[in-house]
C-alpha cells in the first residue's frame, strides 16, 4: 500500500516545488509553518507532532491527531523520478547551442558535511579554482538560450533571483558571462544588468542625478510613506531628513552591538535548551536571529514596546495588527528593494508598512516626541526642523528600523546556514576554544572568515536605480531614460574574490568605505558588531549540527 504521485508541469520550480513546500510545512513566504501534511509530510525526529483536524459536521470542535515520531512512522519516501521534456523551441535550437568540448580543470571542491543539499552548488559559487570555466560556459549557454528563444522578464527573473537557480549556481553563471563576455553591462527584457565592480560602484555614487532611486521611493510610499531611501540625495527632501537618522545610525559602535548581541544569544539559547532533552531542534531564523534582534532594537529604537509594537517573529500568515517587530519589517523592504516584484509582496507590503509606521506614531504620541528611549528614536524624536510632526518621527523612525532589520538578518540567515550546513561553524568553534570572548578577539578571530563567506552571499545580492536623464551613459553606452538598471553586489564581490580582493564594504552599500554613497548602509556597524557577538555567544554556549533542512540545526549544551 502507498500514494503514488504524479505531476506534469510547465515550471519545475513554480509548481511541483510550492506543492512539495506545501507538503513540508511550507507556504507562499518561503517560510516554514512546521506544519506538514500528516499523511505525506515528514514526520518529526524526537517528539511527536499533535495535528488539529476539523471534524465533519454534524460534530463540532477539532479532534487532535497526534503523528508518531521518525523511528515509528509507518511513512516514508520510497524512489522518486524527475523527467526532462523539453519544449519544441529547445530542441530546435539545440545546434546552435553546442560548443566544442575543451578539457576541465579538476575541481577543488569546500569541505562540506556529507548529504548537505547545499554542497553541489558550492563548486560554482566559490573562487576562479572551483570549477570557474565550467561555471562559465554554464552562463554563456543560459544567456545564449534567453536571446535566442526571445525569452521574457519572468524567464531572467528565473536565472536571476528565483532560490532554486541560486542554489545551483546558475544565477552566479549568467553574471559571470556577463561580466566576461558583455564588458559587464547586458540590456535585457528586465532592464540593464550591470555586473563589474566598476560598474557597480560607479552607479550607486551617483546622486540620482543620472542613476535615481525613485523606483524604491515609489513602492515605499504605500507602505511607509516617504522615506530618505527612496529620495535621490541631490534633492531637498533628502538633505532635510536624511543627516539625523543616518548620523544616529553610524553612531552605534561595533563594540557595543557586540556586548549586546552576545549576551541576548547567550540567554536565547540558554532559554531553548530547556525546552526539552537535547539535541533542541532550532529555525535558526525564527528561533534566534529574529529574537536576538528584537531585545536588541529598544536599546535605539525604544521597540518593541509590547503595547503599539509586539515582539514577534514572521510568519506568512500573521495578523496586521498588532505591529511586530521584526515579523512585519520584512515584506516592505523586499517590495521596496528587490529588482523583482510580485502581486503579492505589494500586497503584503503595503498593509504590513501601514500597519507598522501606525503602530509606531502611536507609540511616538503615547510616550512624547522628547521622551522616547532608544538612542536613534531620540535623535529622530529632537529634531523638530526635519521631522515637525509625530506622523513624521513615526515613519522614519520604522523605516530606520526595517533598513537594519532586512539588510542584517538575511545577511545573518545566510552567514549561519552556510557556516552550519558546511561544518565551517564548527572549524571555527575549535580554534575558539580558550577566547577570551571581548568584541577584539572575536573580530580578529571570525572577521576574515566571515566577511569572505558574507561577500560570496550579500544581501541584498542585487541593487536597483532606473536610468534618470536622456544623456545617461555607462561603460560607452547611452541608456534608455525610465529602464531599470539592476545592479549585481553578488556579481561585485565575485569579480574581486576572483582578483584575491576582499571588498567588504560593497555589500553595504560602500558604507564607511570613503566617500561614501549617499545610500549606503549607515548601521553597517551595528550590523557587523551583532554578528560577531552571536557567533561568539554562540561558539560559548552550544554545540550545533546541521538539521537537514535549510535554517534548520540541532543544539546541545557544551
């Protein structure tokens, strides 16, 4: 006895894979609920899942299904089969597309702990001596099927920002041929592509005189309203309301986000092995990065206040109100700063934004504009000239909050599930072993590491300006006025690694980099100091292994 299932779709990743997410526990936000389907889903490791299943009527109230644990499951996968057919199109150009087979250099692979889903796209997203050549043909044959099928924005979307092309290193391929093949700029159906590190730096010092960033300022307005992030820096509106957030926000010290991001990791994890009997499976996102977050932030934010603002994690499916933080900070800034939209991140975007900068006037209005707590809010909050009313402390005040929260915790997502799915989180625990734990040691001992890995997969891994004049050239060629120009940070920092250069200020916008961008990341400190704190908290307190999952790990006392 058993289910077979049979699917035949046009999108592999688009519909069987949100299926099988679906199975999993998963959901429209690429988040996982933890709920999978009891028949089919996996079942859980140590302790038995309880399920609540509606009853038919005429009986009412749920009945509560409690699914065995792995070792008892009378459920699991026996074989599956993925099949290739190719449309038409593909096949008919398949001549044109093979090229003369030139002898591979032997790979040198990472270290990876053995089964890690992630160790087949490692080999085309590390440095010029893990399979770079094939790497590169692998670009030049997607970009050359996309031209010559005349393929849409959706299909480079596909290439360009979908997880699944990402885990398998094509995303990384198409900006590598570009970079190589095309001087590093690509006009494309989704706008111009722009790859090399010149490039890259050349368009984000611009002031939005030839390169703007009213594109992000339009689908911010929605949901917060104005913000300085989306104002180009050589108009007044900007030079009004930028200078006190963003000096507010380099004044936070690496050292003190250290101090502060080690102990709140310390107690989390502390309060999550009490759960039950080792090893505790964590979401390494819901479960740590986001919590450490949320203690954090009243230290310059003043919230979460618990009143107005909730602590919270994210989760698709949440109520707009109350506001939570950080679990409603998260779909403005992917609307706002992401090259690539959707329907539903608009959506979501503008009733999570307005509920948020609401929440927040409140709690400006409740307390006094003079009286806020948190270092940032009262510099906001004193400002009278560039913020008159509470409406206007509360929305900047929510948008400083949502550019760290989006920017730090993915960077943070990334950086932990790298470094635990790899076993580099471990190599680097060992040699940490008698630190001493102040915010010098744990920088000299985990920056190099870190800013390496954090520069292979910065978030965002791609920036967006529209072309703003009709005299707008870049690399010798003149742009089209209103085309986006969608600039590659991953590509960046893959042009310089390939160089032996770390740039460890790209993937923040250029923050503290000199002669700063006027949209660069002004908590690159705070950022930086939070992460160095959690990895020393962590490397103190827990023994983590990989949880067969993305995000997912088991921890134990050490």
């Amino acid at each position: 006895y058993g289910t077979l299932f049979m699917a035949y779709c046009a999108d592999l990743a688009e519909q069987y894979e949100v299926l099988l997410g679906w199975v999993n526990g998963g959901n429209s936000s690429r988040i996982g609920s933890f709920l999978p389907d009891p028949l089919c889903g996996p079942p859980p490791e140590h302790d038995p899942r309880t399920m609540r299943v509606l009853r038919q009527p005429p009986a009412t109230g749920p009945m509560r299904l409690k699914t065995p644990r792995l070792a008892e499951s009378y459920i699991g996968l026996s074989w599956s089969l993925y099949l290739f057919a190719p449309p038409l199109q593909f096949v008919q150009a398949l001549p044109s597309m093979a090229i003369e087979e030139q002898p591979q250099k032997p790979e040198s692979l990472p270290p990876a702990r053995p089964g890690c889903p992630h160790a087949s796209a490692k080999a085309l997203s590390f440095g010029p001596d893990a399979a770079a050549d094939s790497s590169l043909e692998t670009g030049r044959r997607i970009l050359r099927w996309l031209q010559q099928t005349g393929a849409g924005k959706k299909e480079w979307r596909t290439y360009l920002d979908e997880p699944g092309a990402r885990e398998k290193g094509w995303q990384r391929a198409v900006w590598a041929a570009i970079r190589a093949d095309h001087g590093g700029l690509l006009e494309t159906p989704a706008g111009y592509l722009v790859g090399t590190h010149a490039l890259v730096l050349k368009v984000l010092r611009d002031d939005g005189r030839k390169f703007s960033v009213r594109e992000a300022g339009k689908r911010i307005k929605p949901s917060l309203g104005q913000f300085h992030l989306g104002l180009d820096s050589y108009t007044e509106a900007y030079r009004r309301e930028a200078p006190t957030c963003n000096k507010a926000l380099e004044a936070i010290s690496e050292p003190g986000s250290f101090d502060l991001a080690r102990q709140h990791t310390s107690d989390i994890l502390l309060e999550a092995l009490q759960r039950g009997q080792p090893p505790v499976r964590i979401d390494v996102l819901k479960d740590l990065l986001e919590p450490v977050a949320a203690r954090m932030a009243p230290k310059w934010f003043g919230l979460p206040d618990e009143t107005y603002v909730v602590t919270r994690v994210s989760h698709w499916n949440a109520p707009a109100e109350p506001a939570a933080f950080p679990g409603h900070f998260w779909n403005s800034s992917r609307y706002a700063f992401n090259p690539f939209t959707s329907a539903e991140t608009e959506r979501l975007s503008a009733i999570d934004g307005q509920a948020i900068v609401a929440a927040v006037t409140k709690h400006v209005s409740a307390i006094g504009r003079h009286k806020l707590s948190g270092t940032v809010a009262q510099a906001i909050g004193n400002d009278m000239a560039s913020y008159p009313t509470d409406a206007d402390v509360g929305r900047v005040l929510a948008g400083a909050m949502l550019g760290w929260i989006s920017t730090t915790l993915g960077t943070g997502s990334r950086l932990l599930d790298d470094w635990i799915s790899t076993g580099e989180f471990a190599r680097q625990q060992l040699s940490w072993v008698g630190a001493t734990g102040n915010f010098d040691t744990a920088r000299s001992h985990f920056e190099d590491a870190m800013l390496k890995s954090i520069g292979l997969q910065p978030v965002p891994e791609n920036k967006h300006r529209v072309v703003a004049g009709h005299f707008t050239c870049l690399n010798g060629r003149w742009l089209k006025k209103g085309r986006l120009v969608i600039l590659g940070l991953e590509s960046s920092c893959a042009e310089q690694a390939e160089n032996n250069v770390t740039d460890s200020h790209i993937y923040f916008g250029l923050a503290n980099a000199g002669a700063r961008p006027p949209h660069g990341c002004p908590a690159r400190s705070l950022a930086l100091g939070m992460l160095f704190g959690m990895l020393a908290a962590m490397s103190e307190t827990v023994n983590i292994r990989y949880g067969d999952g993305r995000l997912l790990a088991d921890i134990s006392p050490r």
